[in-house]
C-alpha cells in the first residue's frame, strides 16, 4: 500500500526530494529555524515505493482533509492519552524487535479510529465525520506513530490495533 506525499525537490538540480517522516531511507539535509530537513535521492524511492507522489499538497488547504494539527493529537492520542493503545503498541514492537522484524504498519479498526477522532476534534461531529470520510477516500495515514504510517483496517475486528511487521518467507 503507498501512501500519498506531496513531492517536493530540495533544491533546483538537486536528485534530493523532501522525505517524509517515514521514510527508511531519510538523510539529514539541514536544519531550518530549529527543525531538520529530511532529503532522500529519488532513484531510491522508484525501489521503495512506499510513497505515491502528488503534486499538490494533500494536507493543506484542504477543508475537509484532516490537518498538521489533528495529525498531532491523533498521534498523541496513540502515544500519551490512551495508555492501553500505547501500551499495546509498545508491546507489538519489542514483540517484533526479539523477532528480528522491522515495524512496517500500524492498522487501526473503525471504532479506535472514532475514539481517536473525537479526541482530536473535542467531541466536533461535523469535523469528525469530514475526516472520517477523507480518510476512507483518500486512503492516507490518520498520523505516524513509531515511524510507521497509522492506517484504517476493515479487516481488523478481533483487536482494535495491529503493529504489523516485516516477514521473511522461506
């Protein structure tokens, strides 16, 4: 599954592009008022493909898209507010570590996701249902957590999270 990121190049010439927070391959580039710039070379990202490149910025500027904002309190959300989530996700990943396996994906099932929701919009129906439905369209990441892009699951039903991790098939 790739997920949707806005393309944006380093500089004009430059074979960098502007890596998202995910992305295994990120190189730090430089640091602008405090906060370091991620490059990656783009002949790396047609191996990957973890990402579906757009032109236009999907997260911005968008009414009913979810915000930088809401994404930080979804990830709060995930990390501080709900032990029990932050929990189980902690556990998921030294579970994956001893094993050797890279965290690749967070799934997440609807009803955490309304939890989650109503956490970050403080209880807005309106809102919560506009990012519900841009979330479902669209396909994107509700937020990162641990590095891994935090997406809804249909399938999930036996758990309400899912660390999912790297296999090696023999």
């Amino acid at each position: 599954m790739s997920i949707k990121v806005k393309l944006e190049i380093l500089e004009s010439g430059s074979p960098l592009i502007k890596a998202p927070e995910f992305c295994p391959y990120k190189e730090t580039v430089g640091v602008v008022e405090g906060v370091s710039i991620y490059g990656v070379p783009s002949s790396l990202c047609l191996l990957c493909r973890k990402c579906d490149f757009v032109m236009e910025d999907i997260t911005m500027g968008i009414t009913n898209g979810i915000t930088q904002g809401e994404r930080d309190k979804c990830n709060a959300y995930f990390t501080h507010f709900n032990t029990k989530i932050a929990n189980s996700i902690s556990g998921q990943r030294l579970y994956l570590t001893k094993e050797d396996r890279l965290p690749l994906i967070i799934l997440i099932n609807i009803g955490l996701l309304d939890q989650c929701l109503q956490y970050a919009c403080e209880n807005n129906k309106k809102r919560i249902e506009e990012i519900k439905n841009y979330i479902i369209s669209n396909e994107t990441p509700i937020c990162h957590v641990i590095g891994c892009p935090v997406v809804l699951s249909n399938k999930l039903t036996k758990s309400q999270i899912q660390v999912v991790g790297e296999v090696q098939w023999k």
